[in-house]
C-alpha cells in the first residue's frame, strides 16, 4: 500500500526521499510526492501516475534542501489524481503531512473542520488530518499532534513538516508501520525496513500512539501523552543486495531463484543437521504443550492462508491434533467463541497484514495464546504475538509472494513435527529420517530452478489461455490454489484451484476444447483418483499438464504433458513441487508482458481492511 519516507540531516533530502520511494515502490501506488524545506519555504511536488513522472518534475525544476518527507499514494479516499496525491496541508500553511492508513471518522471530521472555516482542496482523509492538526496547532508541534490523535479513529502512520519547525520531522502512528533510523549523515523514516538499508541497520520501531521527532542530532520518542519514552533498537540482518533486483530482470524471478538458500536459512535456525534431530528450544511448544493444546486455528491472507493450509495438514497428520485454518478478514467477523486450549497461529509475511493483525488482538483479548509465523523482525505481528516462530527468507519484494511461502511451509512442518515428537505421535527415528530428507530438498530445489527453460517455453506456447484451471486432493489441492492465485496476480490470466473430486459437481461444465488443465499428483495414495478426474477432463477437450513425483505409468495416456519432479516423502513434496508453479506463473506474465513485480491494484502489504 502507501509509503513513507523522510531524511533530516546535511544532504540534500531530494535525491535520498526519491530513492527511498523507489525502494518502497513494490508496495504499490498510483501517485507520488515528497515536501523538501529549501531554507526559505516547503516545496511541494507531486505528481499522478509513476514514480518517474515526478522525478521529470523535479529534473526540470530542482529542489534543494536538508529536510523532506516523500510519498508513495494508493488510492483509498478520492481517485488517483494531483491534488489527491501526499503531501496535504492545512488552510494556514502551517504544515505539510504524508499519510498511510485508513482515518475512519473523517467525514465527522471534516464537517467539524469545515464549521471552524478549514477549506479542504482533496477528496482524501489525509487532508482532514493535516486540517485537525493545523486547527489545534499554536506553536508547539508535539502537543498539537498529541491532541490531534485524541479524535483521530482509524489507522496513521504520519510523518509531518512544520513550517516553524523545518528541521525536525515529526511522526506520529496507529496500525500502521513506521520504522526510523540513525545514519552517518542524519535521521531516516520509512514505512518499510528496505528504504532504510542504505543507511543503516539499526532501527527502532514505531508503535501504537507514539510520537518519534527526528532531526539532524537524533530521534527522540514519546508516548500518547507527549512524555519522554526510550525505544529499544533493533538490528536487522538484511543486507542491500538482498533487497535489489541485480543482474535479474524481475524481483520475482530473483526471489524463486533465492528459494533453496531461504528455506535451507530457514530449517537450520530449528534444527541441527549436523545431530539429524529439531532443537527444542526454538520452537514454542513445552512439555506441558503436549496434552494442554486442544485445537490449533491458523489465521491468515491470501498466500499466507495457502501456506496454512499445508500447516494444517502437517499439524493433523504429523501431531494428531484437531486443525482449523481461517481466511483472516472472514475469521474476525465470524463471532467465533474460542474453546479452552485453542491456539491461535498466525501467518504472515510481513507481520503488517491490518486482518491478520486485527484476529491476533481479538484471540489476545479473548486470552487465547498467539504464535506467529512471520519474516519481519520488529513488524506488528512479531510485537505483538506471545510467541514466534521466524521465517528467514530475507526482504521480499515483488508483490506475488514466493520464497515467504516456501519458508512458512517449512517452519509449519517443522513446528509440526516438534509437536509430533512432543506429543508421541512420531518417534524420534521418524524424525531424523524426515529430517535426513529435508536436509537433500535445497539441491532439488536447485534442479528444478536450473530447468526453467522448459518451464519457459511451454510458457511461450500457452500464454493466451484464457482459463486456467489447477486440480489436486489433499496436499495437491493447497498447492493448487496457491499456484491459482499465483497465475492470476501476476499473469492476469483467470485461474482457479479445484479440488479434482469437486469438478463433476458443477465445474467441469466450464471446460471446453482447450482449456488448460494442470493437475497436481504428488500424493501416490490419491493418484489413482485424481489420474481419473484428468481422463473426464480430457476427454471433454481440455489440454491436461500433469506435475508429479509418482510413476508415470499411472497418467500415461490421461495427460498430453508431464513434469516429472524428484520423488520425495508426499508431505514434503510441496517445497519441490509449488516451484514449477511459480516459475510457470513468472514465464506466462513475462510472455504477457504484464507488471511482474507490481501487478495492477495490488499491494505488497495489505494494510488496510
Ligand atoms: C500473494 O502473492 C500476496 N502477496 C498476498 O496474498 C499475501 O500473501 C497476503 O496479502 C498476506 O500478506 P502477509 O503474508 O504479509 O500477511
């Protein structure tokens, strides 16, 4: 969604606000615009439509200065336009501000502002908090803005100029992230951990109703109330490169490209390879845990929720116990009563997810305990669970999601099997021999990436589908919808997951002389079945691809192509075999020609509801 950065110290801000905004382009947006104090006055530019618009703005008429703030806009309040688009102020030019978030009561607010003579020129809510804050405003920045939250309802993060003040940026937020960061040469802010990696790895960040004033000396912080707080730093161990695009042409090519060192980073934080045995203190669960959990509900959205589903399958079959997974936004509105011993495991890549976010308070509040499964150190979600269990996959920045689902795929089977042991459901010899397994998967991982030139060309041939159906049971059917959701997001090509018995019940109508059908097979107690759902297809026209670790003995004749992947235990087959899927995903929207790292309308951290 939106982003946010800003720079106080001794360079001049605009090269480094219009960098920031590159970096945090993934995010998605539809306009931009930074504020820059030049010495005399705040100037604003700002412009509808890419990054690079704006940037030729400024290439013809330069902005010079110390101090600036810098937007990325995704239009929520009032369409993609210039006088739409971050940084707003007030009536009497006493500020300028950017805003992510989502300010619930604006209307009310407006009406009010409108009453006391405030004369708004945007459709957006951001304009009613630059306009409460200027009404409030006599001279001292914090106590405005710590009068300001006191009518705001929603979610903010805000980074605001004074015009009195114009060496300091003030910030201030609410359900929405905002980290900050000393470097050599001043005071960074950004909505994202990326923008800040030039500059530094040490961050502090933002939560709930505090207020951060940076200038070029330090940052400072205080609470709701405007008293003085200390803030603990945290070092993130990025590094830069693994937030650029090198020699790659898309970030999302270079991120499933990165799958087998992130999810061999990821299974060595949990166990020991060298011993073949899980280290016990990494995961959440205690001895007690065994028998005390009753039901594990996992939570979370889109991709996450996918990588869940296989969670749930591993939680039910490795440690026995009953699993429900939930889509978050319906979760938190579904009135749903927890039950003593229920656990609630969230999902989320970025930690920042407004739903995962809001199911994870609600259990919290309902004294329910909380794990999360998450990559960014620091995010809401890391904050706020009562425990979790990291994914190491390192920044990722094209919006389809790929090394976080390999790697929360590989936590939840991991923190599966540790509850498995726990609970006697699995032996410790089982154990090793899985892990034995695992330990080989990186090197077939390697294989099948080194092989995308196949992957490529049937591509090349079949990116006009207009229909693309993904069929599978158990295992085969998560993964399905995965690579269904993957195909559409980025390629724009309609797709849809459907479990292989269900298609006689209603979908199978859909299917015609060419549609594409790929089954998914790498469950051998079910390939017997799933082999006959391909024949009623194919028999009905459809051009049938099947992907499978299995003999092909039990397919021959059902399909018109195969990719053959390395036989693996089945539960562990979905790290070989959802590679194929994303590749073929990534070739289908190359071929198209579509926005592979930034699909259109979409956002890489859904912060919103
Ligand atoms: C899929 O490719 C998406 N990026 C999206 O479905 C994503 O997984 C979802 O928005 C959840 O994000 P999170 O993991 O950061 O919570």
């Amino acid at each position: 969604m939106c982003g946010i950065v800003g720079y106080t110290g001794c360079n001049n801000a605009t090269p480094i606000l219009l960098e920031g905004l590159d970096t945090l382009a993934y995010r998605g947006y539809d306009s931009a615009g930074i504020a820059v104090w030049d010495g005399e006055q705040i100037v604003m530019k700002k412009e509808k439509g890419q990054l690079a618009n704006l940037k030729a703005i400024i290439e013809n008429e330069p902005v010079f200065g110390v101090c600036g703030i810098g937007h990325t806009r995704w239009a929520t309040h009032g369409e993609p336009s210039y006088v739409n688009s971050h940084p707003h102020g007030d009536t009497k030019k006493q500020l300028v501000l950017v805003h992510n978030g989502i300010i619930e009561n604006y209307l009310r607010l407006k009406n009010m502002l409108i009453d006391r003579g405030c004369e708004f020129v945007s459709d957006t809510d951001t304009e009613v908090v630059a306009q409460l804050i200027g009404s409030v405003y006599s001279g001292d920045p914090k106590a405005a803005i710590v009068e300001a939250m006191r009518f705001i309802e929603g979610s903010f993060a805000l980074a605001i100029l004074f015009r009195d003040d114009p060496h300091r940026i003030y910030c201030a937020c609410k359900d929405s992230p905002m980290v900050v960061g000393f470097g050599k040469d001043g005071a960074h802010i950004a909505s994202d951990i990326p923008a800040l990696l030039s500059y530094t790895r040490d961050v502090t960040f933002m939560e709930d109703k505090q207020i951060a004033v940076l200038s070029p000396e330090g940052i400072s912080f205080f609470d709701e109330f405007g008293e003085w707080i200390d803030k603990p730093v945290v070092h993130i161990d990025w590094d830069m490169d693994s937030a650029k695009k090198g020699s790659f042409e898309h970030y999302m090519i270079k991120e499933i490209c990165e799958e087998p060192v992130a999810f061999r980073k990821t299974a060595e934080q949990y166990v020991s390879f060298r011993e073949m045995r899980l280290k016990g203190d990494c995961f959440p669960w205690g001895d007690g845990d065994a028998q005390s959990i009753k039901r594990i509900r996992i939570i979370g959205c889109g991709t996450a929720y996918h990588a869940g589903l296989l969670g749930k399958k591993y939680l039910t079959t490795l440690a026995k116990i009953p699993v429900e997974a939930d889509i978050a936004s319906e979760f938190r509105y579904a009135d749903y009563v927890f039950e003593p011993g229920e656990v609630l495991l969230l999902i989320s890549q970025s930690g920042e997810t407004a739903d995962t976010i809001a199911a994870m308070r609600m259990a919290k509040q309902a004294g329910v305990r909380t794990i999360a499964v998450c990559n960014v150190i620091g995010s809401t979600i890391a904050r706020e669970a009562d425990e979790v269990l990291f994914t190491y996959a390192g920044p990722e920045i094209a919006v389809a999601a790929t090394k976080s689902y390999l790697t929360q795929a590989t936590v939840l089977f991991l923190a599966a099997l540790r509850l498995g042991q726990l609970r006697g459901t699995v032996s410790d010899d089982e154990v090793s021999a899985l892990l034995a397994e695992l330990e080989g998967l990186p090197a077939k991982m390697e294989a099948l990436i080194e092989q995308r030139g196949d992957i490529q060309y049937f591509a090349s041939r079949e990116f006009s589908a207009r229909h693309v159906f993904f069929i599978g049971r158990g295992i085969d059917n998560a993964l399905a919808m995965e690579a269904a959701l993957k195909l559409k997001e980025v390629s724009y090509i309609h797709s849809e997951a459907y479990a292989a018995g269900e298609l006689k019940h209603g979908t199978i109508a859909l299917i015609e002389e060419g549609t594409l059908v790929i089954a998914l097979m790498t469950q051998r107690h079910l390939a017997a079945k799933t082999a006959s759902n391909m024949e009623e297809v194919r028999v009905r026209g459809a051009n049938v691809l099947a992907v499978t670790n299995g003999r092909l003995d039990d397919i021959e004749g059902h399909c018109s192509k195969v990719w053959q992947l390395d036989e693996t235990n089945e539960l562990l087959s979905p790290f070989c075999a959802i590679i194929p899927m994303q590749l073929f995903a990534y070739y289908m929207a190359v071929q198209k020609g579509c926005s592979v790292d930034k699909p259109r309308n979409l956002a890489k951290s859904v912060t919103v509801e």
